[in-house]
C-alpha cells in the first residue's frame, strides 16, 4: 500500500517546529552524549552499496549502518539516555549538576532513589536501562507478551527490574503509566501522549545525531543532499521526526524526498496520513520488525511528519526478511551488513517500489535517485536473527571482515 502526503511542504523548516526541535539542540545532546561509555566512539559508518544500487536501477545506496553505535545494537542508545540527561537536570536544578559528569556516575549517591520507567519492544528499554545504570539511578522496564525471551535479557542484564504483562505494546505504555503514578516514579518514553511530550521530544531529539553524521560524511555545509530520498521505518514515528526535522531545517527548500515504510499490521502512520490526524493500527500490530510494531502514532512525531514525509507505504514481514538476507549476504562491491528485523524496512520499501513503474516514477526512483537507509538495528535479538536468515550475525560478521580491505 502507498499513499502521496498532500500536506508534504518543501517550504523551509518553519519556526513553529523549529522551537520544539531544532539542529542547535540536537546538537547539544550529541556533544553531552559523546563522553558516555556506553557509546561507541566516533560516528556509526556510512556505506555505499553500489551493486544493490544497479540492481534496484537507482543511482546510489547508502546505509548507516547503526548497529554498530553502541554494544546495545541499536540507534536508541542515542534518544533515552540524553532524555534521561535531560529529565535529571530538570527535576533538580539546585544540584547543578554536570551532564557528562551524570552520565560517569558521579552523582550516583544523590540519586540512588530515583527511579524511571518505561514501556518497551526492547530496544528502547535497552537505552534506558543502560543509561541509569551509568548514572547510577533505578529503572523499571514494563515488557508486553510479544517481547522475546533473549530480548528481556538483554534488558536485564543493565539491571533493570522487568514487569512483564500479557497484552501489547500499547497496553505495556498504559501500565508503565499507572505504575509510575502509584510509586512516584518518571515514566521515560520514546512516545508521547497527551500532556507527555518533553520527554519524548528529548529522545527524538537525540536522533539528530545520526543525521549530524550522516552530513558530516557527506556534504557538509553544502546547500543540497548528497541523497534524493530518504526511506525512514516507522514505528511511533520518531526516529523519522528526530531525521526529518534536522534534514529539513538544514536543507530547508532543498530537503530530500522522504518515505515512511512500515509494517502492513502495524500501519499506524500509514492511517495517519489517510485522516490527517494522529492515529491507530489497523492490523494486528504483530510483525517480525519487533520495533515497529506499534499501534499509535506518536502525536508528538506527527506534528513533524506530517508536512515533511512525502510518501508513506506498508511492507509485509517477508519483504523485510528479504532485504535482511540481501544485505547479509553482501557482493563483490558491497559490504556484508548485519541488519536486524526493523532495521531493513526502508530497503525492503524500495525493492517493492521498483516493482511498481508508475509509482516509482511519481516518486522520482530513476535512474539519477540516490537513497539513503537507516540501519537502525544489529542482531538486537541474535536467536530470532539466526532464525530467519540461517545463518548467524558472527557469521556475517566474519564475512564483512574478509570483505573489508586490509583485514
Ligand atoms: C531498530 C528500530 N528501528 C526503528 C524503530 C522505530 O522508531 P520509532 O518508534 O521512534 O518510530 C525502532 C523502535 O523501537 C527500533 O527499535
């Protein structure tokens, strides 16, 4: 499914948007980030992959490939722990305390009793749990039934108390919720709801980073992208408002294309777009793209994409099992990847446009497009990615070192 965004706007980025989200502080964040042990060192890297390019028709290929961003596996390592940043500064002011200095631990004995807590597919709880463990603080992680096994663990293991119910993702954001109002605790979320949007606009905020990066490897200062479209996975919506807003606001009228490609049952932006207003699911929710899996849009996130996504499309589990296995798999000109499930939508997206002539063509995917993914996510979750290709992330990973040059 695939729709054209008639509110899609190639004005420059306004400052009613601009005074919510904005370069200078996202920048902000990346710099207070850049200290945490938790994150790799320097930025995530930027391949080019010329022969999937000449096998999709288009011009150029690059992916940020940010499963290596962290040893959490994925790009939430930049948006809740900068959230958490925040929150702390905000909650005691008096103690003036230093960001980098949060994130070393320092101030761990002041704030031994305080405890966040959030709902999640696992990536995001991820982040957060990592987080206040360096800061020294308490948190609670809320799983709902979908969340696998090894994923919990992997959440566990920053030391997070994990609640586990029986519903959905949406249900697990409900329970986080009460369970903070009952114990004073601080929900820390990567979706907004009504009267709750700071501290989701911190973590969407954080994203930035990767787009900071993205033209730092690329343009620079120019005044156009080095890319044309720019495919975005959806889950609540926003890692596509944290990219979108920083590339609006530094290429303004210039700004690339950007497509919203998210599961066909957890199509909630998708619905969005149709009624022109945040919205819900239609399908199951369930899909194999884990953090995608969302059935509400972020109103937050929508306030941004819904004058910046030009197109918005639906792909099938499949398809993205697919694109995960062609970027696994590599060729004589392009790196072996491992992407996880929710990482390669944006790429399974194009491989079905290019099936499709007319919509190709009213998207301007040609010969001269040049693409620009996410790769949002590793192995977060090793077994159900050995599952589904057949092969495991190490063994990718020995393929991309023999790949690379001089190893
Ligand atoms: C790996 C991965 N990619 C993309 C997303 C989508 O992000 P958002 O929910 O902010 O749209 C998620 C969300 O959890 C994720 O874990």
């Amino acid at each position: 499914m695939f729709i054209v965004n008639p509110k899609a706007s190639r004005q420059p980025y306004p400052p009613s948007l601009q005074s919510v989200m904005s370069i200078a502080q996202a920048n902000e964040s990346r710099q207070w980030l850049s200290r945490w042990s938790g994150l790799n060192a320097g930025a995530t890297p930027l391949y080019s992959l010329p022969d999937l390019a000449e096998e999709l028709g288009v011009a150029r290929i690059l992916v940020k490939d940010e499963s290596v961003r962290s040893q959490l596996g994925s790009f939430k390592a930049l948006g809740a722990p900068i959230a958490l940043v925040r929150l702390i500064l905000r909650t005691f002011p008096e103690q003036q305390f230093h960001p980098h200095g949060l994130l070393e631990g320092k101030y761990a004995d002041a704030l031994a009793d305080f405890t966040v807590i959030s709902a999640t597919d696992g990536n995001h709880g991820k982040g957060l749990a990592a987080a206040a463990q360096s800061i020294g603080c308490q948190c609670v992680i809320v799983l709902h039934a979908n969340v696998s096994v090894e994923r919990e663990q992997a959440i566990a293991a920053y030391g997070a108390r994990i609640v586990r119910i029986t519903g959905n993702y949406d249900e697990s954001v409900e329970h986080a919720a009460s369970l903070a109002t009952a114990n004073d605790w601080i929900v820390v979320s990567d979706t907004s709801y009504e009267g709750y949007e700071v501290i989701p606009r911190d973590v969407m905020q954080g994203y930035g980073t990767i787009a900071a990066e993205i033209i730092e490897a690329t343009t620079g200062n120019s005044a156009t992208p080095a890319f044309t479209h720019v495919f975005l996975q959806g889950g609540v919506g926003g890692l596509a408002a944290g990219i979108a807003s920083y590339l609006w606001e530094q290429y303004g009228e210039q700004r690339p294309t950007f497509v919203m490609v998210e599961p066909r049952q957890a199509d909630c932006l998708y619905q969005s777009a149709l009624l022109g207003k945040p919205a819900k699911a239609t399908g199951s929710v369930d899909s194999v793209m884990a953090g995608l899996a969302c059935g509400e849009t972020s109103p937050l996130a929508w306030r941004f994409l819904e004058s910046s996504v030009d197109f918005f499309m639906t792909i099938e589990d499949d398809e993205a099992v697919a694109a995960m296995r062609r970027l696994a798999a590599g060729s004589a000109r392009d790196i072996p990847l491992v992407a996880g499930e929710s990482s390669v939508a944006g790429l399974a997206g194009l491989a079905r446009l290019v099936k499709e002539t007319g919509v190709a063509a009213e998207m301007g995917i040609d010969a001269n497009a040049r693409v620009l993914f996410i790769s949002t996510e590793g192995a977060t979750a090793p077994g159900v990615y050995a599952e589904l290709l057949g092969e495991s992330d190490a063994s990718v990973l020995g393929r991309q070192k023999a790949w690379l040059p001089g190893v």
